[in-house]
C-alpha cells in the first residue's frame, strides 16, 4: 500500500533521515521502532506532508504523494496521531471526533450560511451519527460529552485515535500510542490496534513499548540514526544482532 524509496531529510547539517527504503502491505499492523533520534517521527511526518523530502519518494497504491500538501495526503486515505494527544480543549469529545471527518475545500457553503441559529443542521446530525458510532465501537461512547480539556492524558489519546479513525482512511500513523501510559492503558492500546485492523485500516505504529508493540505488529521495520538497518517479523526483530546492538549498545 505505501512504498517508501530512498527517503532522505537533512536539516542543515543533520541527516535525520539517510536513503530510507521500505514497503507496508495492506491489511497488516506494521510496527516502526528504534532508539531516540533515529528518524521515527520525522518519518512520519514526510509521509503526511508535515516535512518535505529532501530527496526520495513516497508512493500510496503506486501513486507518488511525495511533495503534496498535509490535507492532500489525508484526504487520499492516510491519517495521523500525534505524541501530545492534541485535541482541541474547548470541544467535546464527539465534537473533537467529528473535526475528524472534513474533508478540506468539500463543505457546503449553502448549509454554513441558511442553517437556522441554534438548530443541528442535517449535515452536522449525520456528522454526529458517525463519530457516536466510532467512539462507541472504541467504547468511549460514555464520555461523548465530556469537554476535551477534563481528560486525562490517556482519554486524550484514546480520543484522538477515534478522530483519526472516524473517516475510515486506508493507513492510520500512530505516533507513540501508548506514551506515558501505565500497563493497562498500554494493553487497551493493542486492543484497539487490533480493532483498527478489523475495520479494513492498515495501522502503523511508532511505539517505544515494545512489549506491546511485538504483540499486535506483523512486520517491523528497525531505524537507528536515520538508517533502515532491519526489516523483519517481531520474533526475528527480536533475535538480530543488529537490532539488540542499537538498543543494548556493545561492550
């Protein structure tokens, strides 16, 4: 489905990301791991139009999204989370989770300006409908309306995966699920990983948890300084002196 080629991105004399090649199947929870600084976020955001390349190309389903705008991106099916679980504070849960579903440059200008003051108007009630049945499917549905700000750091995240999943993209980023989370939130994580990939979307995980991460992905790729220097299954992952040698370091 994404076909990373040669990927590179310098920031000044920094080579954050050196001629990076990789591919994610369809269908399959693919884990991204390595130790602090070796490009996993700045991945990321080359992939989702945040960063721009600074050579290579990014490719979903054969068709170069490389140099396109962050909304762009999003709109042909990849979405996003983000390390600081933002939401916006002054919105309801479900009000956050519907933000989800826009679609830049597609609202109805009609519908903004001839909606009568103070009354749902269809699209909205319809907008509503969908975010209620995804935060329900996640089982958030009981803090639908609960203002964003009086969340804790973990409902924080749970809710910004529901407004990333609300549109049913084809690829969902998520950057460090699990950060700052104690062991239960972290398996409720997996768990709704795997909802994810039930739903017909192909997660892709940055994770630090690796325990977690080893249990729900099927392919990970290894980034250490920048550079691809494994690809494997969680088992081989876990056996590759490489691998062991970017986290454990060498005597």
């Amino acid at each position: 489905m994404l076909s990373i080629k040669g990927v590179s991105k310098h920031f000044g004399g920094l080579k954050a990301l050196k001629n990076v090649s990789f591919d994610i199947a369809d269908g399959r929870v693919h884990g991204i791991i390595g130790p602090n600084g070796s490009g996993k976020t700045t991945m990321f955001n080359c992939i989702t139009g945040l960063l721009e390349v600074t050579s290579g190309n990014i490719y979903l389903d054969d068709v170069e999204i490389t140099g396109k705008k962050a909304h762009e991106i999003s709109n042909l099916g990849i979405r996003r989370t983000f390390q600081q679980g933002k939401l916006v504070p002054s919105l309801t849960v479900v009000e956050n989770v519907m933000s989800g579903i826009f679609d830049y440059g597609r609202n109805d200008i009609a519908d903004t300006f001839f909606r009568v003051p103070l009354k749902e108007s269809k699209k909205e009630s319809v907008l509503k409908d969908k975010a209620m049945e995804i935060l329900e499917l996640l089982d958030l549905e009981k803090s639908a309306d609960r203002w964003a700000y009086d969340l804790v750091w973990a409902e924080r995240q749970f809710v910004q995966i529901a407004r990333a999943v609300v549109s049913k993209p084809k690829m969902l980023l998520l950057d460090e699920p699990a950060s700052g989370m104690g062991p239960i939130e972290t398996d409720q994580v997996g768990e709704l990983i795997k909802k994810i990939k039930s739903m017909g979307i192909s997660p892709v995980v940055v994770s630090h948890d690796m325990k977690m991460l080893m249990n729900v992905a099927e392919m990970v790729t290894v980034l250490n300084f920048g550079d691809n220097i494994f690809e494997g299954t969680p088992a081989e992952v876990q056996k590759d002196p490489r691998v062991l040698e970017a986290y454990l370091g060498t005597e």
